[in-house]
C-alpha cells in the first residue's frame, strides 16, 4: 500500500503493525543505518519476531522506542501514529478527550500523547529577519481578573489591565515564519534576549508604540505604528502577527478551553509548527516532518506534571 496522505488512509495504513514499525523505522534512520541510543554502536542483530536489536557495544537489546518520546509507552506504533496525524494537521488543534474517544484510551493517556509529541513540535532555532520586514507584538493569555473572586486576586494588580495573564512574545517575517515564547513580563530583561535570539541583527521590525523596543541592545531598522491614531500605514503594520494571533487563540480558547501558564509554552510551540508549515506542505509530509524529530525527545510524566524528573530506565 502506498503511503497515506489523508486521516482516512492513515488509520489503514498505519492498522498493520508491520507497515506501522517501517514507516517509524524510516523517519527515525532515514539513511537506513540504525544505531544503538544508548552506546552508539552500529554493529547488532535484529530480532525479528519481537521486533527489537541486541547490540554488540553495549550488550543490551534496544527497540524503536528506546530514545524517543515513545519510551516506556505501552500503546502501540498505530495508536500513536494516528495521534501524531491528528495534532499536525488539525488546523485548531485536538483535545485529549478528543484523542481519547477516537483512539480507544484514557483521557490521561491522550493528555500525555499530545504533549510528549508537542516535544517534537519544538522551533529547531535559527532566526527570522533575512529576507524580509519582522513584525513583533505581545498577547496576553488568561482570565480576565476582573472576572475573578476578589479574594482570588493578587494584591497591586489591576482589574482593568493585563494582571496577572501569561505574556507571549511573537516575532512574524513577512512571506517567512514565526517564532514565539512565552515570557514573564514586558520589561526589557525579558524582552531583548528573546528578540536578540530569534531576529537578525539589523533587521526591519515593525512594532505598536511600546516603548521598550526602542530600547533594544540589538542594532534594528524599527517602524512603529500607532494604534491610538491608525492599524496600517503603507508597509508599516502589524496585522500578520494578529492573524497569528488569532489562530493561536482559537486553539485555546476554543479547543483546549483552559490551559496552566506551566503548559502554555508546548502549546505555543504547536501552533507555531503548523504555522510555519500550513503551505507548501501535505498532511503527510507535516506528520513526517514531525515524526522525524522523535528521537531524544524524551518526557516522563513527573516532568510533565512538574514534580522532578524521573530517572531514566
């Protein structure tokens, strides 16, 4: 059988553990040599009936979970195969009830799926700014405050502002990609590491009047837009951003409902993934492109929880 490129050949396809442990194969090694995840070793045997090797360096037997954010599941390649299929490309993203209905498993379970495989959904680095303008912009995400009980809001913090809402920076090239952390505050201190990290030096950005981007220590060509007078004035905008923006919020808000600060990052991350990969792109190739970064990406639930690590087995 070919290899799918719609949900509905995907669950066929991926039914047959066979075709399922290949197609993973592929995309771990795609140059075809596997190597062991614990020594390096390139010398084993593979054991065809459990489907695992046995290394020759380090003397112990390995699968292809071993090393990935697969290890110590016990759910089956075609379980999360599907799962990978349904986060890439649902363009609003899918609920762990969601996931957990069309997979047959715990709602926990499908929790767990989607955030070990937002790990492989993580911006791989490199910068924004090479070839075109950058507009930058910050959204607030949480609660409106004066919507909490009073004895629910902290001391000093405004009800008519953004309080104590979670902060995402964004930076959009235009006819490029977007690149987005979350930070703890709008201060420069916050502000210039990321920007410096992720914008070329020297670069065009376009900003609103926030004051503290014109405080930058990185050198840039900067245009503002003053949003008390008018949103567009000629090339100098923001509105790409915003429409990031939107698709970011109609993922919270609408899908995942309510999301902790702790997890907002993993979140902000999917999204940005298939931003960047919403053209020139199939379905299939932004599940392979995925499924390609599962190798030392590894996340155990206490992390995930935030009580520690977990000591590796």
């Amino acid at each position: 059988m070919d290899a799918p490129s719609t949900l509905q050949e995907a669950i066929i396809y991926f039914s047959d553990p066979d075709r399922a442990f290949q197609c993973a194969l592929s995309l771990r090694w795609p140059d075809g040599q596997v190597t062991c995840p614990r020594c390096g070793s390139e010398k084993h045997a593979f054991i065809k009936t459990r489907r695992i090797w046995e290394c020759y360096g380090c003397k112990k037997q390995f699968s292809l979970k071993v090393g990935t954010i697969f290890e110590d599941s016990a759910l089956g390649l075609d379980k999360w195969m599907c799962a990978f299929w349904l986060l890439c490309n649902s363009k609003n993203g899918i609920s762990s009830c969601e996931l957990a209905r069309s997979l047959g498993v715990t709602q926990k379970s499908a929790w767990f799926m989607l955030h070990r495989i937002r790990k492989t959904m993580m911006d791989g680095g490199g910068k924004v700014g090479g070839s075109g303008p950058v507009e930058i912009d910050e959204t607030f995400y949480g609660g409106k405050v004066k919507n909490m009980h009073k004895n629910k809001i902290p001391k000093g913090v405004a009800t008519n502002g953004g309080g104590n809402k979670a902060i995402v920076l964004g930076m959009l090239e235009r006819g490029g990609k977007v690149k987005a952390r979350v930070i703890a505050d709008r201060k420069k201190p916050q502000i210039d590491p990321v920007v410096t990290e992720c914008v070329e030096a020297g670069a065009n950005i376009i900003t609103d009047e926030f004051t503290t981007y014109g405080f930058l220590e990185t050198p840039y060509q900067r245009d503002i837009i003053n949003h008390a007078i008018e949103y567009v004035n000629g090339h100098i905008h923001t509105n790409g951003i915003e429409n990031f923006w939107s698709c970011l919020k109609r993922g919270l808000t609408g899908t995942y409902i309510s999301v902790e600060p702790f997890h907002l990052d993993a979140y902000v991350h999917e999204q940005v993934f298939r931003y960047n990969n919403r053209k020139n792109m199939s379905d299939k190739t932004r599940f392979e492109s995925a499924m390609r970064n599962v190798a030392g990406k590894r996340l155990t639930y206490n992390e995930l929880i935030g009580v520690g690590a977990a000591t590796s087995h």
